[in-house]
C-alpha cells in the first residue's frame, strides 16, 4: 500500500489481458477490485481520499468515533450483504431477527403516541397485515385503502420504462392515498430509502423499493446496521480483505487523465506516475466520472450532468444519561425522521450519543449549527421525556450536500450503464444503471456488473462466490 512520493513507472512487464486499474475506494470501488483480483485479474485501486468507504465512512471527534451518517440495509440487501461475507464483516452489522419499527407521533397525547411497523411470519402480503390493521397513525378507511394500494403496487412491472418517467406521489393519490397516509406511511420508509418525498421520485424506483423490501419476501424488510464505526467495516476491513486478494491499494492518490493507448492499453495519470493496465473501471461519483471520460466514451456525457443530486443531514447529540431505550425509532409530526443510538459503536462510555438521520434535507442542509440546535434539541424533548432535564454534552452536525443521486422521474433514461463505447473502459457507482436508488446495495451492485462485464471481455472465468447472491435475491 502506498501513499506517499512516487516515482515515474510503469506496469509494462505484466502480462496482458490480466491488469486493471479501479479508480474510487467506495463500496463501488473495493467491490469491483476485489471481484477482479478474487478471479485471477491484477489490479490497482486508486482513491483519492486518504481512506476507503466513499461516503459511508467514519471520524473522530475527540474521544467519539463518528459515523458521518447512519447507514442501514435491509435483508432484501442481498449484494451489500454479499459485501459483509466477503471482508468478514458480517457479525458487525447484524440483521434484526424481525422487522420491528417504533414510529412516534408527536401529534398524539403522550402514552397514545406509539405505534409499529412489523411483520409476523406469514406468507406476502399477509406477513404485513396485523400490523396494518392495528397500525395507529391512520385511520380504518386508510389502513384498508393502504391495502389495496399495496396491491396494485405489487402488479407493476418494474420492466416497463413508463414507469420512469411518472412520480410516486401522484401514483399514490390516483390509488386513493390521502396526505396522512403518504405522511405516516409511504413517505416514512420512502424518504429514508429514495432520499426524496412521494412527489419528487421516479414511480419506477419507488416501485422498486416497496415490492422488493416489503411485498417480495416475509423478511425482505428485516433491518441491519453496523454495531461498530462504519469506517471498521469499510476502510478497515475493506483493506484488509483487498490485502489478502493482492489488490494494490493506494489513497491519498488523485487521477487527472485517464487515456487509451495506441497497442489498446489504457494509462491512468496521478501526480508522479502513470498507470498502465487493459481495463479501467471509473467507481467515482457521475460528475467526477464526467470530467476523467475520454471523448466518445458515451453518446451523451452530458446526461450525467443532468443527474441531480440530493443532500443528507446527519444531527448528533451527546446527552450526560440515557434518554432512549430502543436502538431507534421513527418520528412523525416534528421535523425529526430517524434517531439511532450510536453510543456503543462510538465508544462512548458514560451518557449516550443519539445520531438523527434527516433525508431529503435541502431546507436544512446549510443552516448554521446554532439554528439546528434550537429546532432539534426541543423536538427531542417532546419525543423522548428521558431528555427533558438531561444535559446536552455535545451537538454537532455533518451534512453531506450530494449523499445521493435525486431519484426524480426521469432519472433512469439518465442512468449509464457499465459498459462504455471505448474497449475496456467501464462505469461503477449507486448512480449507474442498477434498477435500485443511491444505497449501499446500489454502489456494490455495480461494482459486480463492472466486475462480471470486464470478466467477460477478458475472457475470465467469473468466480462463483461473486454470484451467489444473485441466487439469494
């Protein structure tokens, strides 16, 4: 592993058909490297930060290690989960046996606010159904209408491109979802999972969302999250596991050009050195992708300008006692969304440390500190009576401006896939052409299409390990 001054060289004396070079060290990145070095492929990964993980990454902040957001996955997760097995991270970031949802509504007396979301071991849709009826935050003619609209959602072909270009919330309203319902329900799993409200995302991955998470499998929807800093799983581990595969990994490492050779190698360029190698995979965010494409590499570059982004604000608080006895929960009626407790995971060892995850935070995400702590600090008292009267430790704020892509209607005709129209120069990243929004699975997803596609132009064998999730899913 390098990071440091680098002389000029080359890696000529390789043989041919068996080098790629990985530029970007997010889950896209790692997956796509260690799917190539696990299959026979040399292969050198470059990032540019000075660690591993991408957006999903951890810090410190004196004695706290500070997720920079929470992250979650579902059990329908099959290629993160894939991720997990492979750099031995699993039992780090475990699965709930069941799904169970504490959903707060702060528009309810005290002691009436509670309700849940869970499922019981049944067969689709029936799994849901208890839950349903007894759901509190709606009302019976909303339970009942939530029913049939779950329905129809389950007959959409996901196939179909007409579905793109159509938004979710005006989908909603035609299957007789009334604002409390997209409230409560629709909008409480799809503004955490789309980044985005009902009305502003594409029918065809909200689709995607609610038939493969809730109508594909009993425990589809099962929750999982990291027990440790997201940085042991993603850098550390991640490392490691790219160490044993013989991937040569170097950070701190910013590619300027990326350029066909005339013998049909490609040269990868950094400050001191260039990289020579048969394949190139671009795992780096779209607008980054853009400025490395060599020209004619996509009919229309442009396209992935016009892919816009959508930001992630991330509250942390530090109380002196414990405040909240649940791992999380969900809020309605205030402007908090999720809170978790991150206490164990960031070594916190007297008071606790919740963390609140608030998406589609274009309102939010550039308010001074000072502002959020006056909004959220009283919104967390009137959630959790344990924080009236308990001291507030520490409050700080992380916000990630462009945490995803914007899932808008539209956005798929947008969306490349991992092949380009230059020979063996290909695209990873939860923006590409996966069928999923920007997550965790979206980012590994694609790291294994690059993988298999650059496999299959070598004319390598695809290590069957690689594609068992795909028999999981």
């Amino acid at each position: 592993m390098t990071d440091g001054t680098r002389s000029e060289r080359t890696h000529d004396d390789i043989p041919s058909g068996r080098t790629a070079v990985v530029i970007g060290g997010g889950l896209a990145g790692v997956t796509t490297a260690l799917a190539l070095a696990d299959a026979g492929v040399r292969v050198t990964l470059l990032e540019g930060r000075p660690r591993l993980g991408g957006l999903a990454f951890s810090f410190r902040r004196g004695d706290l290690t500070v997720d920079n957001g929470q992250h979650v996955y579902l059990r329908c997760c099959t290629a993160y989960r894939w991720f997990l097995d492979r750099i031995e991270g699993a039992a780090l970031a475990p699965l709930q046996d069941r799904l169970d949802v504490p959903v707060l509504d702060l528009a309810k007396p005290e002691g009436r606010r509670l309700g849940r979301l869970r499922r019981d071991p049944l067969p689709v849709p029936l799994h849901l159904g208890r839950s349903l009826a007894s759901y509190p935050h709606l009302s019976l003619a909303e339970r009942a209408r939530v029913g049939r609209a779950a329905l129809a959602l389950r007959a959409l072909d996901l196939g179909d491109p007409a579905l793109d270009a159509q938004d979710f919330g005006g989908w909603l309203a035609a299957h007789g979802q009334s604002a409390r319902a997209i409230e409560a329900l629709w909008d409480l799993v799809g503004v955490a999972t789309l980044n985005a409200v009902a009305q502003d995302s594409s029918l065809a991955l909200a689709a995607m969302v609610f038939k493969t998470g809730l109508l594909s499998h009993p425990g589809a929807a099962d929750i999982g999250w990291a027990h440790v800093p997201l940085g042991e799983l993603h850098d550390r581990l991640a490392r490691k596991a790219l160490d044993s595969a013989g991937v040569r990994t170097e950070v701190r490492t910013r590619v300027t050009s990326v350029s066909i050779n005339e013998n049909g190698t490609w040269s990868v360029q950094v400050p001191g050195e260039t990289h020579t190698a048969d394949t190139v995979v671009l795992a780096v965010a779209q607008r980054e992708a853009y400025d490395l494409l060599p020209e004619g590499a996509l009919d229309a570059p442009e396209d992935l300008l016009e892919i816009g982004t959508a930001p992630i604000l991330n509250v942390h608080v530090v109380y002196d006692r414990t405040v909240l006895t649940k791992p999380f929960f969900a809020a309605l009626g205030s402007p908090v969304q999720w809170v978790f407790d991150r206490t164990h995971a960031s070594g916190l060892r007297e008071g606790q440390y919740l963390a609140l995850s608030q998406s589609a935070a274009q309102d939010e995400i550039d308010a001074p500190v000072a502002t959020l702590r006056e909004r959220y600090l009283p919104e967390l008292e009137r959630l959790l009576p344990g924080a009236r009267g308990a001291g507030v430790q520490d409050f700080f704020v992380t916000r990630e401006r462009t945490a995803t892509f914007a899932p808008t209607p539209g956005v798929g005709r947008l969306r490349p896939g991992t092949r380009t129209k230059a020979p063996g120069l290909y695209l990873a990243g939860a923006w590409t052409a996966t069928g999923w929004p920007a997550t965790m699975e979206s980012a590994v997803r694609s790291g294994v299409n690059a993988a298999d596609a650059v496999l299959r132009t070598l004319g390598r064998p695809r290590p069957r390990h690689l594609f068992e999730f795909e028999e999981a899913a």
